[in-house]
C-alpha cells in the first residue's frame, strides 16, 4: 500500500507541519523506543479487536504501520494514532484515533481521504488539541466559578480583569491579534470570553508553532477583527470603569499591539474609552523581583501554579494562568513584594499590607 511505503517520510513531513512541541514514531521496521504514553497508544492500535466496537462491518483496519504521535514529553492526554481503513468496496480511508484523549474523543475516529496531505492532518490535530483545551479550561472555570479557586481575600482590590492575546507576532506596525480572551474574577472566576480573529493577513509559521492557530482556522472560524476588537476593548473598559484591575501578563507587549490593532482599525483604544491612562498589573514583572529564580515564561510558571490547566498558548488558559501566578505571587511572596518597594521609596516601610498600588507600582518600576 502506497501508505505504508511512504508512512516514514509521511511522519516526517507531519511532524514538520505540526507545531512545537508534537514527537512521534512508527511502527514499521525502523521502530526506535517509545516513551511510556506512545506504547500504550501503540498497544491500543496493534490489537484489531480495540477497534471492533467503533468499525462498521465493511471495514476492517489496515495491517501496515500506524504513525503513533503525542505532544509534550509526559502528556498521554494529548496522544493520537492515525493509520489506515479499508472497506469492502476496495475504498480506503485514513483515520485519527485518541486513546489519550484528544478532545474527548476517545473511541471515536476522525475520518480523512487516504489522500490528505500532511499539512490537512495537522491541521485537524491542531483543531481537536484546541478544543480539548477550550474544553479543560472552561471546565476549570466553572468549577472556579461554583466553589472558588483561591482564599476569599487573596487580592487586595475589588476583582481583577486578566487579559491575554495571541497574535502573528512581536510588531505593532505589522503584527495581528488571532485569539483574544479576558476573565474577570476574585477569588471566584465571574465571567470570561475567548474569540478567534482572522486577521486578514498570514500566520507566520514561528507563530503558529507556538499557538498552533493555522490560516485554515482562523478563515474557517475566526471573528472580523473590527467587531472582536470593539467588543473586547469595550467590555475590559466597562470591567475596568466597574473596579475591577487589568492584569496583564508582559503588559509590555500584550498592551501596545491592542491599541495598535485599535488605531489601525479606526476604534477608540482601551486609553480613549476610559479617558485616561491605562495602568496594569504584569505578574512578569512582579515575580522578576522576587527570590525566584528560574524561567519566568507565562508556560513555565503556568506549570507550577495553575494546577491542571494544560492550555499553554491558548488565550483563555493563559488567562487562568496568569490569574493563578498573580495569586500566588500576592498569597506567598507579598511581603517580599513590599520589602522591595520600600527599599526603592526613601523612609517607606516593609511592615504594610500589600495594596494595588503596590503592585502597579512592581509592575512599572522597570
């Protein structure tokens, strides 16, 4: 079968159009070693009676090799297997299979034209890791939103507004927002929104290996710019006007694209909607003060302070995620947070209370 011929550079050809982060193997005859999570996907996809319960009877699965994939190097939730069917009629059929999890599909195929490039089964892999993660997260949300994620308390302001971006890039003069999100919360999530944007021009491919949103999504699901930015914008002010502070994790680049995407499409920025200065809370900043030491990437803190939440480069993950470190770093390392702000203000004290001001102040004192 010309599949099986060609499954070692079809892999390799797939694993180039996947981004950062996807590994894989196959189980033809130059097989190497697997990780623990790929032979349980490939235990699963050698023994044709796992499949029984999801064939129709004119279908049998294809005796050549499966492409067994997973993304990170220990997350068997996000593992897939992807090999042949054959029908009866001679007809044939590629399939995507889930055992770990891929947007809860578990025994369910995807079905693909044995013809589909590997640039068309990426990009459904991509489209399902992303709605496990919108899943997941949301999930998190509610459960936040029900009984409270952190200590009554933790924040000394009213509420917070978190906002994230994902964007084609670093430039505010060339660059485009592709995914945007807020949540609002206080020690309860209280109301959050992710949107898809098309931004009308391509996705770089550094971008998308980071984010994984394709020009193939974004044409087929993303928002008009205009109406997405006018919504968001207006909801952070009235949020912001209501009391609530704008958190914003490396306002530094997050912040300044808005507004750009703003001007560029003739909308009054977040600055004109409040009628004065935008100030943020950037958790980045705060924490670069602190004792720690180690990555201060958003992904790497998410790891160890947004217990569960899997969704790394989605907007509404990164939102959690970013609530999550702001908690942390007020729950835990406030005094520190005030010890460094007294050193830097003549005759200021060490002993107070962390406030807001405080950590607006951390956050712009670089």
């Amino acid at each position: 079968m010309i599949f099986e011929v060609r499954t070692a550079e079809f892999l390799g050809a797939l694993l180039g159009a996947l981004p950062d982060g996807w590994n894989g193997s196959w189980t033809g005859p130059q097989l190497h070693d697997h990780r623990e999570e790929e032979l349980r996907l490939k235990d699963l996809a050698r023994d044709a009676n796992a499949w029984a319960g999801f064939l129709r009877p004119d279908e049998t699965t294809g005796p050549g090799a499966r492409l067994l994939l997973s993304l990170g190097d220990t997350d068997v939730r996000y593992g897939a297997v992807i090999g042949l069917l054959s029908g009866a009629d001679d007809s044939s059929s590629m399939f995507i299979y889930s055992p770990g999890g891929l947007a809860d599909i578990g025994g369910e195929f995807h079905r693909l034209p044995r013809s589909s490039t590997p640039e068309h089964v990426a990009n459904v892999l991509c489209r399902l890791t992303r709605a496990a993660d919108q899943r997941s997260v949301e999930d998190h949300l509610m459960e936040a939103a029900a009984v409270g994620r952190h200590a009554t308390g933790w924040f000394p302001g009213e509420r917070i507004v978190v906002l994230d971006l994902e964007t084609t890039g670093l430039s505010t003069d060339d660059d485009r927002i592709v995914e945007a999100a807020w949540l609002l919360a206080d020690h309860r999530a209280l109301a959050w929104k992710s949107v898809l944007v098309n931004p009308g021009i391509p996705i770089p491919v550094d971008a998308y290996d980071i984010h994984g949103i394709d020009d193939v999504l974004v044409a087929a699901d993303g928002a008009d710019p205009r109406d997405a930015l006018d919504e968001l914008t207006g909801t952070l002010a009235k949020h912001i006007a209501d009391g609530a502070t704008l958190v914003v994790f490396n306002r530094t680049y997050d912040l300044p694209l808005l507004d750009a995407e703003c001007r560029r499409h003739s909308l009054p920025t977040l600055t004109d909607r409040l009628a004065q200065p935008v100030q943020a809370i950037d958790p980045m900043r705060i924490r670069q003060q602190t004792r720690y030491r180690g990555s201060n990437t958003l992904a790497a803190l998410a790891e160890l302070h947004s217990p569960g939440n899997l969704a790394a480069h989605s907007a509404l993950g990164d939102c959690l995620a970013t609530w999550d470190v702001l908690a942390h770093l007020c729950l835990h390392e406030g005094k520190a947070i005030v010890r460094h702000l007294a050193r830097r203000r003549e005759g200021g004290r060490s002993d107070t209370p962390l406030t807001v001001r405080d950590l607006l102040a951390s956050s712009t004192s670089w």
